[in-house]
C-alpha cells in the first residue's frame, strides 16, 4: 500500500532496487523523510510535521480510511516504523528536521 511506502520514508527508509530500507547516513535519510511527510500531507490531508510517532496514531486510528492497517503489510511496516523511532538516529533525524520546517499554510 503506498501508505506503507510513505510512513517508511517519514521515518528514513530510502529505495534500494524493489526494496526500502533504513537509509545508510543523515544525508540519505533527510530527503527520504521530506518525501515521506509530503506524501503523507497530500494523501490523508492532515499535518503532524515530523512526528512520526504522531503519524503513526493518527493512521491506525483512521482503521481503514488510508489503508495503513490493512493486514497486507501492516504488521511489518509497523514494526518496521516502530524499530525505527526507537533508533536515536533517526529520532535525531526527524527533530532537526521539525526544527527546521516551514508549516503548510
């Protein structure tokens, strides 16, 4: 599900040939984010910025409305996202990020 794709990139996953994966360093991640947050704000309407952890919430307790819980690979990305807000790095990643974003107006 493209939603999927999107939260994985909020919290730094970049491509690699058909698959994501964890972004090797910052500058990898940091496009891979603002990809993510975009997509996101353009699918569901809604803005929570870099907080991923705030995203996440917002797309499970929609159930269906986006297809984030749809059992394809909702578990896998789940764990996935939920391994990667635990990771310092990537944490650090998306602070620097909100500190340094414009809101949509």
């Amino acid at each position: 599900m493209p939603i999927h794709i999107d939260m994985l990139s909020l919290v730094g996953y970049e491509s690699a040939e058909r698959d994501l994966v964890p972004a090797r360093n910052l500058n990898a991640r940091k496009p891979a984010m603002m990809l993510g947050l975009h997509s996101l704000r353009r699918i569901t309407k809604a803005d929570f910025g870099y907080k991923a952890g705030m995203w996440r919430d917002f797309l499970i307790e929609s159930g269906n409305e986006f297809g984030y819980t749809h059992p394809y690979a909702y578990h896998a990305v789940d764990k996935a996202v939920q391994n990667a807000l635990a990771d310092p790095a990537v944490q650090e990643a998306l602070a620097m990020l909100e500190a340094n974003r414009k809101p949509k107006s």
